[in-house]
C-alpha cells in the first residue's frame, strides 16, 4: 500500500488493478502543501487530530456550530474512487457530544479533469476567511454562513448580549445602505425600529440596548441624531438614542 507523508498525516491508497497516475498524486501532494500554508494562515480555521484516523482535519467553529473537513479522507476516496465530494460535516448544538452530525454534500469541480481536489478545500477554507459570502458559497452550507455572519456582526459590533436574527442583520444593512444614500434620517429610524424591538422582544434594559447599539449611532452624524430626535417617529425612540441628543 503506498503511502505518502503530508502536512495532515499519512495519505495511503490502497494497491489496485489500476494504480493511480502518478501525476495525479503529485498534483494532490501539491495542493496539500497550498492547502497547509492557506490554513496556517487563517484565523477563523484550526487543526484538530482525528481521534479514529490520527490525522489532522479542520474545523471552523462558532457558537452553537463547528464545520469539520477530514483532508486526507477527501484526497483518499478521490484518488481511489474517483470520488468528487469533499468530506464535510456539521455539528450542531452547543455541546457536541449530544448535538446532531450532518455529513455535507459538496462537490468539487471536476469540469478540468487535471485539478487536485485539495485546490477545492482551498478554496473552501478562504471562503470562510471571507466569512462565507452567500454567492460562492454552497447552498448546503448555506445555515453555516448565516451563523457565521451573525456571529462576525456580534463581534464586530460588541453586540454580544443581543442574539442578532436575519431580520436584523438586514435591518442593520438597511442602516447603512441608508447612510451610504445620503438619507440619515431614514437611518436613525430604522436603527431606532432595531432598538426597540430589543428592549421589547429580546428583554434587554434600555440602558443595555443604548450600551451595545452605540457602534451603530457613532457611524451617523450628530447634527442628524439631533435632528431626529426633535421630531422623532415613535415618541419612545429618543429614550434609545445617544445622552448628546437630548440634552437641552
């Protein structure tokens, strides 16, 4: 059985009628190396060693879920088989050793024969440096990114007492998209509609809600905040906004 020395561990294949090409497996070997150095790289990727294997695979992770890519057994059941999808799975649930497992179907591009399906895990692991943007990413990873991106946002953001859903990270994009069209007020609306539905949905105290959005305010100019709250559109939101608002 020949087996080969790669940055992740042993990659062995089995003896056939039909060997592998060598160029094949050069190729793989190759990419390994990229994939290795990619990884060292990132910093939303670790390794973890593979308690029934011995080799290293790698895992993304957040709250609540963590993406695992077994390398080696990816490269194995390509070269062998001829086998076109990456070994993928997701772990759900907060503590993994009760949360459900669901084996991912990516497939590699296979329309240019002569590419290494470790060139594909590459590619994977810089989509989640990208924070899995929803165009290149695949569908059925389509639940992880969205995590992922709300997840980042929290961070970003210091919000990291207020569970964000989709509802409100569009909310937040329309903030921005607002500011960037050069209609503030629109905006303070919008993130004062965000406020309130914290305090009122999320169970957060006011002072709370004004702590972890004052990110969001500081992105909008103050004459326009001040504005605002002369004439705001729900009398209530001016107890959401910056203390310089209201200030006589």
């Amino acid at each position: 059985m020949p087996v080969y020395t790669t940055p992740f561990g042993l990659l062995s294949l089995p003896k056939s009628d039909q060997p592998t090409p060598g160029p094949r497996i050069r190729a793989e070997l190759r990419g390994l190396k990229l994939l290795d150095d990619v990884a060292t790289m990132a910093t939303t990727w670790s390794r973890q060693l593979s308690m029934e294997t011995g080799n290293t695979v790698l895992v993304s992770g957040m709250e609540g879920f963590e993406l695992k890519i077994d390398v080696l057994k990816t490269v194995e059941a390509f070269l062998c088989n001829n086998d076109t999808h990456i070994q993928v799975e997701l772990y759900r649930g907060r503590n993994r050793t009760v949360g459900s497992v669901e084996r991912i179907c990516i497939l590699h591009d296979h329309t240019h024969p002569g590419c290494a399906i470790a060139d594909a895990m590459v590619s994977l692991v810089l989509l989640g440096e990208s924070n899995w943007p929803e165009g290149p990413t695949p569908y059925t990873l389509r639940e992880f990114s969205e995590a992922a991106q709300i997840d980042r946002l929290q961070r970003r953001l210091k919000l990291g007492l207020i569970e964000l859903t989709l509802e409100d990270l569009e909310e937040i994009a329309d903030v921005r998209k607002a500011l960037e069209l050069g209609i503030p007020i629109a905006a303070i609306d919008m993130l004062c509609c965000f406020a309130r539905r914290c305090y009122t949905c999320k169970g957060l105290e006011i002072d709370a809600v004004k702590r972890y959005t004052t990110p969001l305010f500081e992105e909008i100019p103050e004459e326009a905040i001040r504005a605002y709250a002369r004439h705001p559109s729900t009398p209530s939101d001016v107890l959401f906004l910056p203390d310089f608002a209201t200030v006589a």
